[in-house]
C-alpha cells in the first residue's frame, strides 16, 4: 500500500506561468541508482526508505537524468515512484537530455537522433510511457539551436513529454532558445536548473531577472552548494563525508572564500536552534524567482531538513546578513 501523504508539511506551487503543480521541494535522483557509478549512490533498497519518507512528507516532484548511474537512476527512480504512488498522475516526474550515453559519436548533445533515441531509452527505463518535464542538460556548441527546439517541440506533440525545460547555460542562450521556439510556434521551455545556492548567486545578475519577466519556473540544483553549507565541508580541505571525499566536480564549483557565507549560515542556524541545511534552504525558498530547489539525499536527516525549511520565515535582517558576505564568482556549473 502507498503510504499515507501528510500534506500539511508540503506547500504546492505552479511551475512557472504553467498550470502544473509541484511540491515546493524537488528530490533530485542523482543519488539513487548504481555505487559503482559513484560511490555515495545507493542503490535501490537503500533509496526506497529515503523516497519513501519524501512522499510521506508530500514531495511530488522529482528529478533524474539518463546519464546518472548511465542509465540505472531512471530504472530505480521508475520502479520506486510506480510502487509508492497509486496512480501516474499523482507524481511530477522529470528527467534530461544531453549527456555521454555510449562510445558512438550521436551518443550525446542535443542533436534530433540523440534526442529521439533518449527520450525513448528514458521512457523504457522509467516504466512510463511520458515525463511531465524533459529538460536539456546543457547547452550543445555543436547543434543549430533550431534543431534542438524543433526535436523537443516533437516529443512534446507525440505525447512522451508534457513540459520542456533547460539546465545551467548563458542567460542570452536561453533567451535565444525561447526566441526560436516562439518565432516557429514550437513549445517553449517552461522552466529552468540553475546552479544557486547563497555561496553561488551569480544566476541573480541575468539568468533569475529573465525568468521572473517571461515566467520561468526555476529549480536549482545543488541549493546547498555539494553539502557544503550543511557541513559537509571545513576549511583547509577538510573533508567530512564519502561525498565530500570524492565528488571531483564538487571541487570546481566552490574555494576557501565561501566559508565567509557559511559561517553567517551556522551562526543564525544557532541562534535558531535548526540545522544548517534549513537555514540555507530557507533563504533560496524566499528567492522570488525560486519554485523548488532539488534536494538530494541519502539520510533520513536530509529529506526532514527540506521538508522543514518550507515553512520557516526568515526575517529581513537574517536575509541581509546571510547575503553580506557574499563575493561574485567566475561562471560554474555550464560544462
């Protein structure tokens, strides 16, 4: 039997200027699949209890890639949300597009064949017959723009996907995208998966403006910066999980300089009484422009602290002094 929803502790949003609800926390699937893919993934008996408890709290939103664990993220993620939920239409389901999938040259980008052949390995590893959302995981040098809208305007008419979104790019690419799907009467993107958290805010200067004016959905990924502001992390290289330890691409994303932010996060998380993580997550949910932030998690801990964070209110001088600290960054996350 599905569990119970205890949708008191869940707030539900529309995803940009669509008429699609979300939990306002997404569970980012990353995290489920295979270890020998990276080796803080669980695998599937280890995620059940984790998915479990999210859709006990009212998450309904939740977000995979083809390329995480090479495929085996979308098998787990469609064989758990087909057991704790009664019926497809009681989930928001969403994966991505664009990523090394095999050794042959149309193994990646955003080409119409890789398109059409992925939506359709996606679909098969699901178990379900549509996504809610299809995203593009990046953005492809390689490929005419028109070509990607055009394939993605597609899969979208034959019914394998109800909503198009788009992943860490250049705010003049996306605007460039949604030009071309509005100029040929294709489908839009209706939301965007920035790289945002209060240690990288780069996204403010164009990016967040853009899809606030055109009605934009915006989910961030890794909104608590790799762990790094709940703890994950010390100064001086000090590493504190399995994670922490090997996630190479973690290390490109953030330096010593952060923790100025981090420690401004422990100190109101003390003065609270809550959890790093709930502070952190509180201040992106108070971003205007921020519909769900997608949250990974392989404690128990993690899914309550997000769940949590939905319902605190942070004061204007908890806000001012959480972003003081704050120093601008070189791009990150568009590669």
């Amino acid at each position: 039997m599905p569990p119970t929803l205890n949708v008191m502790t869940m707030e539900y949003v529309r995803l940009g200027a669509t008429g699609l609800r979300v939990s306002r926390v997404c569970l980012g699937m990353m995290s489920y699949g295979s270890p020998t893919w990276r080796d803080w993934v669980l695998d599937e008996n280890g995620a059940e209890p984790l998915v479990r408890r999210a859709v006990e709290l009212g998450v309904t939103f939740f977000d995979t890639a083809d390329v995480y664990s090479i495929g085996a993220s979308e098998e787990v993620t469609g064989r758990l949300l087909g057991k704790l939920f009664d019926r497809r239409d009681d989930y928001v389901l969403a994966t991505k597009v664009y990523n090394q999938m095999g050794d042959g040259p149309n193994d990646r980008g955003l080409s119409r064949k890789h398109i059409m052949a992925s939506i359709d390995d996606s679909l098969r590893r699901l178990g379900t017959d549509h996504v809610d959302l299809y995203q593009t995981h990046r953005w492809d040098y390689d490929t005419p723009i028109e070509e990607t809208m055009s394939a993605l305007h597609d899969v979208v008419r034959a019914g394998k996907a109800r909503y198009l979104g788009a992943s860490s790019m250049y705010a003049w690419q996306f605007a460039k995208a949604q030009h071309v799907a509005e100029r040929n009467g294709w489908t839009p993107f209706s939301s965007m998966q920035p790289h945002y958290n209060l240690v990288y805010r780069e996204e403010e200067r164009e990016m967040l403006p853009l899809c606030l004016d055109q009605g934009v959905g915006v989910i961030p990924w890794s909104p608590l910066a790799r762990g790094l502001l709940a703890g994950t992390r010390g100064r001086g290289d000090e590493r504190r999980t399995t994670r922490a330890h090997s996630d190479s691409f973690g290390d490109t994303l953030y330096d010593e300089s952060d923790f100025a932010v981090v420690d401004v996060v422990d100190r109101i998380a003390d003065q609270r009484g809550l959890p790093s993580a709930q502070v952190a997550l509180a201040w992106l949910l108070h971003q205007p422009a921020v519909t769900a932030p997608i949250v990974g998690a392989t404690k128990p801990g993690h899914i309550e602290d997000a769940v949590a964070a939905v319902g605190i209110t942070l004061d204007d001088d908890e806000r001012a002094a959480l972003e003081a600290p704050y120093r601008p960054h070189p791009v990150r996350g568009h590669s």
